[in-house]
C-alpha cells in the first residue's frame, strides 16, 4: 500500500463514518499521511481527527473521540496492521508486512513513471517574465520545477507579465566557470540541494570528492550499488521477486518509507518550488539502503543457496535503484550503472 492509497483508504473511512452518523463533519478533500518523524510511531501517521476536530458541525470537537472512531474502522481494513493514537489525536498506522511488497511490486511495475501523479491536475504554474534569464541558480530552479509539476499532472506556461517570482539566492557565479569547475551534474546537485534561502557551496572538493561524506557521491553510488545487486543476482539466478515477500526487518521498512514517500515528496517540491526536499529525500533514501544492503544482504553468501528472503530483498534493492534514478533525472543529474 502507498501512501496514496493510504490517504485514499483513510478518506474513504472518515466518508463510511459520516454516512453511518458516526462523524459530523464536512469530509475534506484530501487527507495527508507521512511518514513519522521518530521510529516506533507506524509506517504513516495522520492528522486527519485534529483536522476533522476543527469542523464547525462537530459539536464536541474532541480529536482523540474522532481519532477512536476512526481507529475502529481502520484496523479493520486489509493491509493495516495496527493503528494507535497519539495525543493530541494523530493516528500512527502500521501496514501488514506484505503490503510492503505491494509497494515494491508498484514500483518495479510502473518503473520510470513510479512518483509521477495527478496531484497538481488542473493546476497551471507560470513565473515571472525573465525568470529563465536571471541568474542561473534561479532559471535552473524554475526549469525544475517546471518539471516537477508536469510529473505531478499540472501544466506550465511561457514566462509572461504577471507570473510567479522565484525568489532564489544566487550563486554569484558565471555558468561557464561553474561548469568548467564543477562539471554538469556536480554543479546542478550544488544549485539545487540547498534551500533557496540558503547560500551554495560550491568547493570542489567537497563536491567531487568520491567519499562518504559527500551527499551526492552517496546518491549516485546507492544508485550502482543497486544496479550491481541485479547483476550479480542475474548471475547466481536469483530473480527479483516481490509477489508475496514479508519485509519485516527495521532496516527494510524503514526503506520501504522512503520508497512510499517518494511520490508525495516530488508533489510538496513542486508545490513548494522547492527541489532541494526532492535532493534531500534521495539523501535519505541512499543512506536507508546502505543500512538494508550491509543489515539484509540481498544475495547469497559462500555456499548458501538462493532462498525466498534473497528474491523479495533484490526486489527491494531493485526498487530502491529505481526510486534514486528517477529522482536524479527530475533534478537533471545522470545515475550511472558504475561509479
């Protein structure tokens, strides 16, 4: 289950509970669920019983009374495995472990597309005449976005008089002497991973070093990583094999979170024009398959045989290689199969 269908599900249960006179409320458009901020609170949590609280027509307006309510009929829904509520009324929502292989199946299945969405349909983004002109930093952020609202289902227009002005701390620096010094992907990943308000840092040194402690060396490597499980499991006969797979290890849902998030990560960018969450996001997704790779080793080691555990686990890796090339094509930034 994403968290699409997350929120879809969760939306349905606050509409059964007003048709069954359970809840008083006007039934919003859309509820949100994200992933929660400290471990041990579910995959997904939500505000919905604080939001629904806030309704005129419900006359007690009591969030944890609503929260109940809604608990009720939630756990009983396929794919949840628990729900529980935290004051002051946020419902954590813990999924069956098999509807994490739903999630990679969803992945692997819509491949390239996997986090484009109809979120912004209808929705028409134009900036500001000269925008793509200015300075660098500020036409490479709106050139992004630009792209990040198609993906998301909206539509984009020509610069023109009245449009949307960016408002995006230079870089101070000629694109030539920042593609001579830094080379395309270095310099976009420096352009677009800090906030806008924030100044770049553009030190080669730290952002073509081929270490660790470089963000995008980590992204583009998790990425290889990931291409290299599915040669070496092509090579052993392991097939990719998400169909019925439990993922249930700490570092494999904690992954998972990240890989549902993906979508609506892309979708608050694009609201927000703000690519640098999207970069974050890959930061994070990276560093969660580090963690899965050394915790879960997808392949067999020595003399052990290819089981269950190491198809569903190439499946994830595979899915996790998917999720991080799709995210550094939308930032523009190429995701080799070799570093």
């Amino acid at each position: 289950m994403t968290p699409a269908q997350l929120s879809r599900t969760v939306l349905h249960t606050v509409r059964r509970a007003v048709e069954d006179d359970e809840l008083c409320v006007t039934v919003p458009e859309r509820v949100k669920v994200r992933t929660p901020p400290r471990p041990g609170c579910g995959d997904y949590a939500t505000n919905v019983a604080l939001q629904l609280a806030g309704d005129r027509n419900d006359p007690s307006g009591d969030p944890l009374r609503i929260a109940e309510i809604l608990r009720r009929r939630l756990v009983r829904t396929p794919g949840i495995a628990r729900v529980d509520i935290a004051h002051p009324g946020f419902l954590n929502i813990t999924l069956d472990a098999t509807s994490h292989g739903h999630l990679v199946d969803t992945v692997l299945a819509q491949g390239r597309a996997y986090g484009h969405g109809d979120g912004m349909a209808g929705e028409r983004v134009r900036f500001a005449a000269g925008t793509a002109d200015g300075d660098i930093r500020t036409a490479l952020v709106a050139n992004v976005v630009r792209g990040l609202v198609t993906v998301c289902g909206g539509r984009t227009a020509d610069d023109g008089p009245g449009g949307e002005v960016l408002t995006v701390r230079a870089a101070g620096v000629p694109v030539d002497e920042l593609l001579i010094r830094l080379g395309p992907d270095a310099a976009r990943w420096a352009l677009l991973r800090p906030a806008a308000h924030d100044l770049p840092d553009l030190d080669p040194g730290r952002l073509l070093s081929q270490r660790e402690a470089n963000p995008l060396f980590r992204v583009r490597y998790a990425h290889a990583r990931a291409r290299a499980v599915l040669r070496n499991a092509h090579d052993l006969e392991v097939e990719a094999q998400p169909d019925g797979a439990v993922y249930d290890h700490p570092a494999e849902t904690a992954l998972l979170a990240l890989l549902g998030d993906f979508p609506r990560t892309i979708e608050a960018a694009a609201r927000h024009r703000a690519p640098d969450r999207l970069a974050r996001h890959l930061v994070a997704t990276a560093d969660a398959f580090f963690r899965f790779h050394d915790t879960c080793p997808p392949l067999p080691r020595g003399e052990q045989k290819p089981l269950a555990v190491h198809r569903s686990r190439t499946a994830l890796a595979e899915a996790a290689g998917t999720v991080l090339a799709n995210g550094l094509h939308l930032l523009g930034i190429s995701a080799p199969e070799h570093l």
